[in-house]
C-alpha cells in the first residue's frame, strides 16, 4: 500500500503544505508586506507541488521519481527564500520545506 | 491559526482523501473493475475536494464555510457508493468518508 | 460530451483562473503591496476554485450544481475586491469574475 | 504577460486536460473497464499536470522549465497508453497529448 511505503515522506509532505500556507497567509498580514512578496509567492507554488505530490503518492502514480524531484527543487526555493526573513512562520516554513526536501530526494532516487 | 483551529477536521480530510486514493489505486486492480466503476468515478471526485479543502484551511480562506458543506456532501456520495463493496479497501474508504464528512459538518455550521 | 455542454462556461472559466492568475502575479509586482494583500488571497481562491470546476465539467462530475454555486459566490467575492482597485490588471480580472459568475449561477440551476 | 507568452502551451495543455478528462470518462462507461484501467489511471495523471502547468504558467511560476519538462514525460506516458486503444475518446486523447508534449518540450528548453 502506497501510503505506507511513503509514509515518511507523506508527513512531511503535509507539514511542508501546511507551513507555506500558513507562512501565505501570515506573509499577507504583514505590515511590510512588499519585503514579503516573494516568500508569498513561493509558499503558493511549494504548497501547491506538495498537495500534488501528497496526493499523487497515495494514488499510486508510476511518476512518483520525477515528481518528487521536481517537488524536492521547489522545496528548497521555497526554504531559501524563507529563511532570509525573521518572522516565526517564515523561519518554521524555511525548516519544513528542507525537511520536505530531503525526503522528496529520498523517493526521487 | 487556522492549522490548530481545524486540526481535527484536517486529520480527517487528511485520512479520507488517502483512503479515496488507495481505493481509487485498488479498484483499477480488481478483477472486476466495471463494477468499480463508480466508485473509481467518486473516489477521485471526493480525494480532489478533500485535498483542496485541507489546503483552503490551512491558508485561512473565507469561504470554509461553502467549501466544508460541499465537501460534506461528496464525502457521503462517495461513502454511499463504497460501503456497497465488500472490499476492503471500499469499506475503510466508505468510514474515513462518513467520518470527513461529519467534521466538515461542524466546521460548514 | 460534457465538453460541449459546458463549453460556455468551460470558456468563461478558463479565462478567468487566467486573470485571477495574472492579477496575482500583477499584485505581487506593484509597489504598494500592502493595499493589494486582499485582492492576493482572493485571487488565488478564485483561481483555484476555477481551475477546479473546469476539470470537474469535462470529466462528468456528478456535482456540477453544487460546485458551479459554490465557484460564483467565490467569483463574486473576487470580483467585488478587485474593482475597488484601479490597476488595469484588477479592472480586467473583477470583470472576467463577474462574467465567470454569470455562467457558473446558468449551470448551477 | 505570461499569459501572452505562454499562449500556444496554454492552449494545448487545455485541449489536454479537457482530452484527457473526456477519455477517463468514456473508459469508465466502457464494456470492458478492466482493459481500460491503464488509461483510466493515466488520463487522470496528465489531467492533473496538465491542469497544474496551465495554472503555474499564467501565474508566472518561476519553474516552468522543470514542470514543462514533467509534464511532457507524463503526457507522452499517457498518450503512448491511450494510442493502443481504438475508442475514438483515446485516440483523439493520445493526439491531444502528443501535441501537447511537443509545446511543452518548446519551453522546458
């Protein structure tokens, strides 16, 4: 069964979705919101690529390599834009996004 | 935050769209797949309304209230049709769905 | 053939995820972020849901009533944020909003 | 504008998703579903990307070539399963996915 083959990466998956949006949505509510833009931009396209990927595994894709791959380099964007501003959920979404990464490289080799 | 406020609804839709995926992914390996047919129809109707629920939650969206009362409904078309199966994979999906359902109940409320 | 029942509305669709899509990108480059931070959320509601609704109508969903009601509410929502702002970006995407939710209240009834 | 930009691929990965869609449809009202389970599962997955790219493309994503290049592989996976079939729905499928795979191999390079 696929969700128990990729458990590991599954949680991290989500908590990587879950990390970006809330970074998204905190990023929004900010007062400078300009500095922000690219890490808004990014947590969109890293949550988005991880849903997919989240799903895509537990459906059994025969693409599980080459998405994870792509999914691991999105992640890592994500995570170095993020970690270059101070903000608590910027900080915690640069952490999940890596940790995210690491596990896509796992599956994607 | 709206990850700690909508934890328990998360987990389930979390859980019901793995289940709607693996019965999807296993219905296509049945020896008798016409007779899945529907149920491979609302296995992904239902796997792509929960995922994109879970992710609308998680970025704090408005509209929680429309979108848990559509997923609710999915959540029971997709229940109703599964738990005719005796599959197992159909059963588990039929519970996680009447279980999603209930929590995207409280939340539409 | 769904396609060609919903063509319309598949039209309408499509062309509104894809103002959304470039209101979102347009917001994120102005220099007042800030003042577009709302019209940035819903952008992305928007999109999604579209997005979402396209591919549900040409795959035969059986829940075209319910997400075409849902999918105008979030147009109507978008597009009442967006002609606030006088950036030709915001004016095109509250009108293709507009016109979205048209097609999507014809087929949700 | 990406949208301008990115026109020719918009459009075919449309005519994809919506080929793709109509095809997992038509394979589920088939006879004989259990021949068809490949196609079944495929058509969704170039759906998907196809659906995906199309987004990320007009919202200027900053990693078309990588997903461009994904979902050419994925798109040819899908059509090279979809030719084998005589169904009208797969045929026109797998020649709505080969073209589409030639646009996006044009801007993953």
């Amino acid at each position: 069964m696929a969700q128990e083959k990729y458990q590991s990466a599954i949680k991290k998956l989500h908590e990587c979705m879950a990390a970006c949006n809330h970074c998204f949505d905190s990023c929004l509510q900010e007062d400078n919101v300009k500095m922000m833009a690219g890490c808004i931009r990014l947590d969109r396209e890293c949550a988005d690529i991880c849903s997919y990927l989240e799903q895509a595994l537990v459906r059994n894709t025969p693409f599980v390599s080459e998405l994870a791959q792509l999914c691991a380099e999105i992640c890592l964007s994500c995570g170095d834009e993020c970690k270059q501003h101070d903000h608590q959920h910027c900080q915690e979404c640069a952490q999940a996004c890596f940790e995210c990464a690491e596990e896509c490289k796992k599956i994607a080799s």
